[in-house]
C-alpha cells in the first residue's frame, strides 16, 4: 500500500510506524512543513491508559518514552493559597520536541521517508498526492487544509470558547498536574501546570475576556505579558520567571467533524477534533487515533471500507472525551461563582467537574482526599435525610424547581433558589406570590433539585411545608445572593415596593438521590 500523511506531528508519526510494523512493504511518506526542530508549545501530557497503547502497539517506542517522560499520580489545585492534592490515575509528561524526534527516529529507523519543510498549500497539491496513493493522511493540526479544502464532505463544527489563554514555561518544577487559582485588581487567572522534564514546566494560563481587558495585554508585549503573570502567580513560581515560545494569546476552539473521510482522504489529530488542556492533551488523543486507524486498517485492507469503520469504532470514545473536555472548560469559565469556598469543597468541586469523576470514584483511587473531604463535610449542619455526597448541591448555583399545588388541584413548577440547613429545605420567596399562596394552603410540595454541571445527578424530594416564618428572611436572601449572584447583597431595587420575604421550610419526607454515572 502506498501512505502519504500530511503533517509530522505525534498523529501521522504514529501511524506511519504502525502501518510499517504491519507490513515493511508500505510505501509511508511523511510531508512535514517544518524542519525537524521546530515545535510550538513546551510539554505533552499522556495519561497511563494511552502509555498502555504504546506499549501494546510498539514496545520500543514505548521504552523510549519511559526513559525520557516524568509522571506523577496525583492532580494538584491551589485556591487560597493552599495546596490539595488528590491520588488519582498515573500521567507522563514529555517535551514535545523529545517525543516528536523520539518519532521521528523509529519512524526512519522502519523506512518511513520523512520530508521536512514541505509544505502542501492548496487543494490542487492535495488532489495531485491523493491520486498517486491508496490513503492520504491529513495530520497536520487545527488549521488543517486538507479538511478546509473539502469542508462541504467533513462538515466541520467550531465552538469559540470565551477564555483567552497563554502557553507558557518555567524552570519552576510542579510535582503532578497542578491547577492554580490567583486574582488580582484585573481579576481571576487560572495556570494549568506539569513538570515534562527535570528541569522545565508547561505553564498555560488562561482568563476570562473582561479580565484580559481590563489588565491591558493588548498593549504588552512577550516581556511585559510574562513579567506580569509571573507577578500574578508569583507565590508559585519559586523565584522563577514565566518563559514564552511563539509567544500568542489565542482562544480555545472546541473542534468536531461529522465526516472523518472523504475518498481516500482521512483526518487524524488536531485536524480531526480539539480537546481543552484543561481535561487532557491533544497528543493523547492524536496517538489513540493512529492505534485506531491502523487497527481499521489491519482488520480491512480495502480503504474504501476500512475508513468508515474506524469513524465507527473511534468515534464514540472521542465524543465522550470532547463532551467530558466541554464540561471542564465550562466549568472553569464561571469558576468565579465557587470562589469563596474552602480549599477542600473547591477541590472536590473542581475534580468532579468533568462528568466523569463522582464521590463512588473518588473514594476508590482517592481515600485520602475523601477523607478531608468527609472531616470538612462533617462541620456542616447534620445531614438529616439528605445523603452527605449530595450536600454540594447546596454550595452550588443549583436551581430547584418546586411543584405546588394550585386550587383545582392542578400542579405549578416555579424555578427557586434552594438552602439547607441540616433539616428542612429552605426556600425564600415573597408574600403573596402564586406559590406563597399554594404553600400557606397547600402545604404538601415536591422539589427537584439538579446539579448544574451534570443533570444526570439530582435529588428529588417530596415532602411538607412545616413552617413559613419572616424573621431572618432578608439577611438569608442576601446569604443567597453571594452563592447566586456572587454579591455581597441581593438589590434593593429587585425588591417591589413593601415586599415582604418569606423562608420556607421544607420537611423531607421521601427522597430519591440520583448519579447514575458516579
């Protein structure tokens, strides 16, 4: 068979040494654009899962890598100034240059042809190479030509996400996977750091628009723009200063495409799909791609089944990586809202915040945390008949939505802000509105409450209204106003004139707590 592959990244190097481990007779070549020792960004990150595929599909890759990676298993996040570190699975970090000549070597080592600067500019080229091979490869990154010059068959989808973000570097070195929490005048940072080699750290941070306005980065340059972060995160930086490479602040684009192929044509990579730093790292995703392809492949040698099969079987998997990554990055683009919390429940917060990680999980692979976790919990108001895992739904800005029941028996759903306090829901709302009404008659209610970051997780609760009282009603409005609207107050001039607040107090009756993928 007869390969080019676009692009000499971790994708279409991969591939090129599994297709040559299959068959020694591939005709593999590798047109890449830039020379072999240029490379944007500083370190890759594989979890222990990809590393396995390595060792699966190419022991002496795998080797290599061991040889020249770091790893960790804990994650780190640091709020308030204080550290919390949680046991959980084993990651390997690389400079990205090391893995790439790593590559480079074993791919030439099995007679894969590698063309540096070589560049394939236009559809014309595309079209010429696609004619002369079996299978074209595009693996060539983000801005990919070969799928914008047949976007009509892979009919991309591209979701800007709001955060500005840097990717950096320093000698400062970072024990496992750390997320960093600062603010200054300008507003929150967020660095997402990992030691790659003895020396050097990865440093990405990113931030919210108005914050990137407001500290003036469109007038800085590369020196002024890492003087200032390293003064934001200088309390993490040991003394060492911020370093930059291709130095840009960008915008994080959440990469989909419904088609994977066209032809002969496939994508691979960055080319295919996008992934936030902020859950895991396109070089990840890039070498499970090449394991899959190449399994498509092997099982199929005719191209023109062999492709739909390996969007089949891959593209699932990535989907569930994508909508986990999306929940991640949303998560932390209204972070601001969980800001005052403890260390501990911030944490927590922040290791569920994916989907894919829930308090079953977390006391498997992390008991230590839990531990913490369940000491701090343990200080809150009993939990009365509200499972303990399920607390943080009230540190949330979670939603409840309350069915009372209107006088011909018919039931009215109004969306409330929901507290607790050990025993009863607590719900404020104002004299006289249609649910103040249902509930001083009609005082059986039900009340379901979902998790903001994951609907699949809820509690539902049936059960009495026991009391209404007035006393205390506005200093609770504002003790919720700092949880749902992040201030110190709910507006006076929210308020109708002589409006009178009223907390109700719910009695469970019947609860059902709901994480079906915990």
């Amino acid at each position: 068979m007869k390969i080019t592959i676009i692009g000499g990244g971790p994708a279409g190097l991969f591939f090129a040494i599994l297709m040559k481990k299959q068959n020694p007779a591939h005709a593999i070549t590798i047109l890449e654009r830039d020379s072999p020792y240029d490379t944007f960004g500083w370190g890759v990150v594989l979890s222990a899962r990809t590393v396995a595929l390595l060792q699966e599909n190419d022991p002496e890759t795998y080797a290599e890598f061991l040889r020249a990676a770091e790893s960790w298993e804990h994650t780190g996040t640091v709020h308030k100034g204080e550290t919390i570190k949680v046991r959980g699975n084993r990651f390997f970090g690389m400079r990205r240059l090391t893995l790439l000549q790593m590559l480079h070597q074993r791919a030439r080592n099995l007679g894969v042809a590698i063309r540096f600067n070589a560049n394939v500019a236009d559809v014309g080229a595309i079209e010429q190479l696609a004619a002369q091979c079996d299978l074209l490869v595009g693996a060539h990154g983000v801005n990919s030509i070969v799928r914008r010059s047949y976007s009509d068959f892979f009919l991309r989808i591209m979701d800007l996400r709001q955060n500005k973000y840097v990717w950096l570097g320093t000698r400062q070195a970072f024990d496992c996977l750390t997320m960093i929490f600062r603010a200054n005048t300008a507003g929150l940072f967020i660095a997402h750091a990992y030691q790659f080699d003895k020396a050097t750290s990865t440093f990405i941070v990113e931030c919210a628009p108005e914050t990137w306005e407001r500290a003036g980065f469109a007038r800085m340059d590369e020196s002024e723009t890492t003087a200032y972060l390293g003064d934001v995160f200088k309390d993490d930086l040991g003394g060492h200063l911020l370093m930059a490479n291709q130095f840009k602040w960008n915008s994080f684009s959440l990469l989909k495409n419904k088609r994977w192929y066209h032809r002969n044509l496939v994508l691979l990579g960055d080319a295919l799909h996008t992934v936030h730093f902020s859950i895991g790292s396109g070089t990840k995703l890039a070498l499970e791609d090449a394991v899959a392809l190449a399994r498509a492949v092997a099982h199929d040698s005719n191209i023109a089944t062999a492709l739909p099969a390996f969007q089949k079987s891959r593209k699932p998997r990535v989907d569930q990586f994508q909508d986990a990554a999306l929940a991640s990055l949303s998560a932390l683009e209204t972070i601001q809202s969980e800001l005052y919390l403890d260390p501990i429940p911030f944490a927590y917060n922040l290791m569920t915040r994916s989907n894919r990680v829930g308090y079953k999980r977390l006391k498997r692979q992390a008991p230590e945390f839990i531990a913490q976790y369940e000491a701090w919990r343990g200080q809150l108001p009993p939990a009365g008949k509200i499972p303990r895992e399920f607390l943080d739904l009230f540190e949330k800005q979670s939603f409840g939505h309350l069915a009372t029941m209107m006088p011909d028996g018919t039931p009215q759903v109004t969306s409330v802000w929901v507290d607790y306090d050990g025993q009863y829901i607590l719900v404020n709302s104002a004299q006289g509105r249609q649910k103040d009404r249902n509930m001083e008659t009609r005082r059986i209610v039900a009340i379901e409450i979902p998790d903001p970051e994951n609907p699949n997780r809820y509690l539902s609760i049936r059960g009495r209204v026991v009391a209404i009282v007035e006393e205390g009603a506005d200093d609770h409005l504002d003790k919720l106003a700092q949880r749902y609207l992040i201030r110190e107050k709910y507006p006076p001039a929210w308020k109708f004139p002589g409006e009178v607040r009223r907390i109700y107090k719910i009695a469970p009756e019947h609860v059902l707590a709901w994480e079906p993928f915990g």
